[in-house]
C-alpha cells in the first residue's frame, strides 16, 4: 500500500511538470497574451497544491520505505549516496515549488493602478518580463530535477529488489 502511494505521487508530480512543460507551454504559443495570463495563473495554482500533496506523500511514504534497507541512509553505501541524493532532488523541488509559490508568482501579475505614468507602467512590464522568466528557469529545473528523481527511484529499486 505504501509503495503504491508513493509511486501514484510521483506520477502525479512527475506528470504534472511534463504536463505544464510540454503541452501547456506549446498550447500557450496559440492564446491570446490575456488568455496565456489567466491559464497559466489558473495552472500554476492548481499545479501548485497538487505537488505539495504529492512532495508531502512522497516524504511520508519514502522514509519508511528506506528505512526498511540495510544501510539506508549510509553514505558510504551505493544505496545510502543515491538515497541521500535523492533526498537532496526532494529538497530542490521543495524549494522551487516554495519560490514559485512566494516570490514568483505574485511578481507575476502586474499591478497597473490607473493614473501611472509610461515610465512606471514601462517598470511594472519590465518587473513582470522578468519574473516570467525567472519561473521559465525555475520550471525547467524542476523538470529536469524529475527526471534525475526517476532515475535515482529506479536505481534505487533496483539495488534493493534486485
């Protein structure tokens, strides 16, 4: 039961950054700027809670499943450094989807008061530009980071069950 909660959550998490990468980023290339806005305000936040629940499970399913191994959490063990670096893959997604969450996301929606001045409404563009592209940047790392967390899984199974 815990095996299969832990890999339905990472197919969940996994599926969810291939999902917003490959297929929303590619569809967004056919909207609208203010349609491209509010899907990806609507994703972003949907996607946020469903990588928490799955980062969450993955935490509390993955440690007793390690600890059930002999030298688990050894370092000088091949099992142990993979586990350990995986820990590491968990804690980077963790930080990511936390950086979305608090500082990305909100300097993505502009805030144009009316009354503005070009160049203010210039500074808020430009603060906007930049936060897109710091989540593309974030984004690609946490996809690549699932791949690597994949990897490691499979190592990892592999050496205990052989």
């Amino acid at each position: 039961m815990m095996s299969a909660a832990h890999i339905l959550a990472w197919s969940i998490y996994v599926g969810g950054a291939i999902t917003m990468e490959l297929v929303l980023r590619h569809a967004q290339q056919f909207m609208r700027p203010s349609q491209v806005a509010i899907v990806c305000q609507a994703a972003g936040r949907s996607y946020r809670w469903w990588s928490l629940v799955a980062l969450s499970v993955l935490m509390a399913t993955g440690i007793p499943m390690a600890l059930r191994q002999p030298h688990a959490f050894d370092a000088s063990s091949t099992f142990g450094l993979l586990l350990w670096v995986l820990c590491g893959v968990w804690l980077l997604q963790v930080t990511i989807l936390a950086l979305l969450a608090v500082r990305v996301h909100p300097d993505m929606h502009a805030r144009m008061a009316a009354g503005l001045t070009e160049e203010e409404i210039g500074r808020e563009r430009q603060r906007v530009a930049v936060a897109i592209r710091r989540m593309d940047r974030l984004l690609r790392l946490e996809l690549a980071g699932c791949i690597v967390a994949v990897l490691l899984g499979a190592a990892l199974h592999q050496l205990a069950y052989g």
